[in-house]
C-alpha cells in the first residue's frame, strides 16, 4: 500500500468509528433516557427506528454527490452534520426535540459508509480487500466499544447529556482529511467515461442494473435485522432482565465488541482466500450455534462469552461487506449503490429494537409480566440468521463475486 492509500484508509475507518460511536451513544443509554424523558423504553427505541428509517435518504443524497463531484468534500461534509447533530442532541429540551435531531442524524449517518468505503476500496489493491474490509467494518464494532466505554467510565460523571457533547469530537477530523487525503484514483480515471454519458449515470445505471439493486436491499436487510436484532436491546436486556448497573453493563457491551473485531478483521481477510459468500454462510451458521449462550447465560461471565462469540459471528459476517458490495457494484454507482442498498435494507429493519422489545413484553412475557428479552432476543435471531444464509446463496444466481477484479 502507498502512504497515500493508508492515509486514505484510515480517515475513512475513522469517520464510520466515530458515526459509530455516536449512533451507539444513544442506544447503550436507552433505559436512562426513558427514566429522564418520561418516556417507556418502546418510545425511547422509536427513536432509534426513525435514525435508522433515514438512513437511506442521507446514502442516496451524499451518495449522488459522490458520484458526480468526487468522494473527499461529501465525506468531509457528512462528518461536519453528524457531529453538529450529536452535539445538539445533548441539549434536546424534551423527548420531541430528541426525535427529529435523532431523525436528521439518522441522514448524516446513512451517507458516511457508501463514501468512506467506495473511497477506501478503490484506494486499495484487489488483494488486500479482503481484510481491509475487515478492518474497515469493524470501524462499527470500535464506535460500539467507545460508546460502552463512555458508558462505562463516563455516565456516572457526566450523565448521558455530557456523553453526546464528547460525541461531537469527530468534527476534529475534518482537518486530517482536508489536509492528508488524495481524491480517489478509481473516480478521477473514470472522469472521462462519465462525461461521455452527456450527464448524470446513476438513473441509468441503476434502471439497467434493477435486479441486482432490489437484490442487494433485501440481502442488506437481513443483515440488518442480524446486526441490530444482536446489538440494539443488548443493554437494555441487561439493565432490565438481569439488573445490571451502567459500569458493569459498558463492560460487557466492550467484551462483545471486541469480539466483533476480531471476527470481523479474521473472517474478512478469510473471504480473500476462500470466497465472500462461503465466509459469509459460515460465519452465520456458527452465530445460530452461539444463540443459547448469548441469550440464556446464566452468569456475567457465559454472559460475556456468549455476546463475544456472539458479536464474532455477526460482525465477522460484516467483515466482508464493504469489499463484496463495492465489487457487485455497477462501476460508474459504486459511490452510490453500496451505501444506498445498505441503508435501504437498514429502512426494512429498522424496527428490529421495537419488535423484540414488543415481543418480550407480549408474546415472551414473565408470569409477572416483566418482559423476557432474551427467549424474544433468541426466537428473532433464529429466523434471521436462517435469512441471511439463504440471501447469500441466492445472490450467486443475480451476481458472480468478483474480488480480483481491479476498480
């Protein structure tokens, strides 16, 4: 790799790390803003649902603006409006104010991952794809760590207001990137292709490339449900089911993210020797294994081992992504198509929280009527790592992987 490209790479880990960091802030204190807001939990979650709704609208917007103007200003645009949210969000006068900073996150968000990772993989050479996408991914699992972290070291002094204030720290790097990182080549060579089509190409290539688009939503949205179904109530299932104080649940959610690091970087760079879909079926046929440990441990530490393993499944799974949709990606949309397909299929799950908080309260309650989230938490994964198996074998039929191909 040339320094170029390494520095290429690491602003873009950062700033879906620190996206990351401040989407997770608001769901490792989902019980503690109930309590403040007057609101239930399911409420609460709402707001979760309506950041990840979105999300598909900020991927097309800055996805478009990728495509046609160059990848370096949108990402340095985008990074610039999630913070300002995250900061603003700290001084949300009610629940109603909290909603639509939530809501106008959830655009800033949604166009941070197409950019940075159409920016990184076309920066990087065929062969190091693979565990760079690892790497790249798992900048999720990071943000996921840093929020628990902040839960763990941080609430009790600075309260969940003070949280989001140190959230808007990723405007810092806009100047890194400003100053350190190139245009991508991939985009610059591809120039005189574009003006050749006399305008703008995303309508036409996405019109010609339908099946594969409407393919690539509903894979995306199992991974979604898996991502989120495994991620979104964890904290609230351990605050509420087992009682557990804000340190020791931060401490928890650090050991399952550092779980899906190591499975995301391990699976990642596994997909470039033995194929992106064989990896990706594999890694979901051992998280339907992890079910029971990670959501019937009946102490803190089968509770800590079934979230790594856990999280080592479903973000080794994830590992593989960003490399795999920039490659199925029609060439002339590849800022575009990987960041919208994701976010539309994060629109089809977007409920996952307020499903299986519903399901824990209803269809899984206690005899006492308290909810059980972990029988909820286990029923809903069963069907969706059956999902994801199934999407990622059909995608064989709509698209050949192609991950020595040269951008």
């Amino acid at each position: 790799m040339t320094s170029a490209a390494r520095r290429t790479f690491v602003a873009s880990f950062l700033g879906w790390t620190l996206d990351a960091f401040d989407f997770f802030l608001v769901i490792v204190v989902v019980p503690h803003l109930a309590h403040d807001l007057g609101r239930s939990v399911i409420d609460v979650l709402f707001a979760v649902t309506l950041t990840l709704a979105l999300r598909p609208v900020g991927a097309l917007l800055f996805g478009w603006f990728s495509d046609r103007y160059g990848r370096r200003t949108p990402l340095m645009i985008d990074i610039a409006l999630y913070s300002v949210l995250e900061l603003l969000t700290a001084f949300s006068p009610n629940f109603t104010v909290f909603l639509v900073l939530r809501a106008l996150f959830g655009i800033a968000m949604g166009g941070e991952w197409g950019i940075g990772a159409a920016l990184a993989m076309e920066s990087l050479p065929p062969q190091r794809r693979g565990l760079f996408s690892g790497i790249l991914q798992e900048g999720y699992a990071v943000g996921y760590l840093l929020a628990n972290l902040a839960l763990w070291l941080l609430y009790d002094r600075i309260g969940w207001r003070g949280m989001f204030v140190v959230g808007a720290l990723p405007a810092f790097l806009i100047f890194f990137i400003r100053a350190s990182v190139s245009e991508s080549p991939a985009w610059l060579a591809q120039q005189h292709e574009r003006l050749a089509h006399g305008g703008d190409v995303l309508v036409t290539t996405l019109k010609r490339h339908w099946p594969l688009v409407i393919y690539g939503m509903l894979f995306m949205a199992a991974f979604n449900f898996m991502s989120h179904g495994t991620q979104d109530i964890y904290a609230t299932f351990l605050t509420k089911q087992h009682g557990f104080s804000p340190a020791l649940v931060g401490q928890l959610g650090s050991v399952t993210a550092i779980g899906a690091i190591l499975g995301g970087v391990i699976f990642g760079a596994l997909s470039q020797r033995f194929g992106r879909r064989i990896c990706i079926v594999i890694a979901a046929l051992l998280g339907l294994i992890a079910i029971p440990l990670w959501a019937f441990g009946s102490t803190i530490a089968l509770l800590a081992l079934g979230g790594f393993l856990m999280q080592f499944m479903v973000q080794g799974a994830w590992g593989i992504i960003p490399a795999h949709l920039n490659e199925i990606a029609p060439s002339l949309a590849r800022g575009t198509f990987p960041g919208f397909v994701y976010q539309l299929g994060n629109l089809i799950a977007s409920p996952t929280s307020q499903i299986i908080a519903a399901l824990a309260a209803t269809r899984f309650a206690f005899p006492n009527g308290s909810p059980d989230y972990g029988h909820a938490m286990a029923t809903f994964m069963l069907l969706i790592f059956a999902a994801v198996i199934v999407m990622t074998i059909l995608g064989n039929a709509i698209r050949p992987e192609r991950r020595e191909d040269v951008f």
